[in-house]
C-alpha cells in the first residue's frame, strides 16, 4: 500500500471539498455570479436545479454524441444544443440551448474555478 505525506490527504480531502461545494450550488446562485447559464428547455426534473445534475446530463449528451452545433449566417458557429435521454430507445427527457457567448463563457468559467483550486 502506498503511504501518502499527510498533507497530500489534507489537501486531497479539501480539494474534494470545494468541488462537493462547488457543483452543489444552484445554477440560479451561479448565474448571480455572473455565469452564463440558460435553462433546460426540456427537463422532465425542474427541480434538478444544481450544477451536479446540469454537469451530468451535459456530461451523458456529449458523451453520447447528442451535441449540435448551430451556425449563422456566414457559417461560424453561433450555438449549441445538447440534450440527454435516460436510455438509448427512451425520448429525450432534458435539453440545453447554449449560444456561443454562453458556451465560451460556462466553459472558461469552469476550467478557471477548477485550475485555481490549490
């Protein structure tokens, strides 16, 4: 078994911590820090307003290839959608609309909280 220093453990468990805080926060406290974070159109959940459950069904969508990106009218790209269903033959049950501001802005927001973690 391999023996860590005990501020490795320290700092792992504090790490671990402010992650636990951190996507435990509602999305609507987030948004008042400034985060750009649109509302499911589709969420068969409204109550599931926390970013774990928003991270998960980002996370499912991606994963599974039900990510879509939408362009305007020179071509760049302007948004995306992603949506998460519970199983492969079952309809969508959750469904997020980002513009690219939105998007560029969760994603850089995210990396950043989770960079400056000690």
């Amino acid at each position: 078994m391999t023996k860590y220093p005990d501020d490795f453990t320290k700092a792992f468990i504090e790490r671990t911590k402010a992650n636990l805080d951190f996507v435990q926060k509602a999305l609507d406290v987030l948004s008042c820090e400034g985060w750009e974070i649109p509302q499911p159109t589709t969420n068969d959940k409204p109550g599931s307003d926390n970013l774990q459950e928003f991270v998960r069904h980002m996370r499912n969508g991606i994963a599974h290839g039900r990510l879509k990106f939408h362009s305007n009218g020179n071509k760049e790209v302007s948004g995306a959608t992603v949506k998460d269903r519970p199983e492969r033959d079952k309809p969508y049950n959750w469904e997020v609309k980002f513009t690219i501001e939105q998007l560029e802005d969760f994603t850089k927001r995210m990396t950043d909280y989770f960079l400056g973690l000690p």
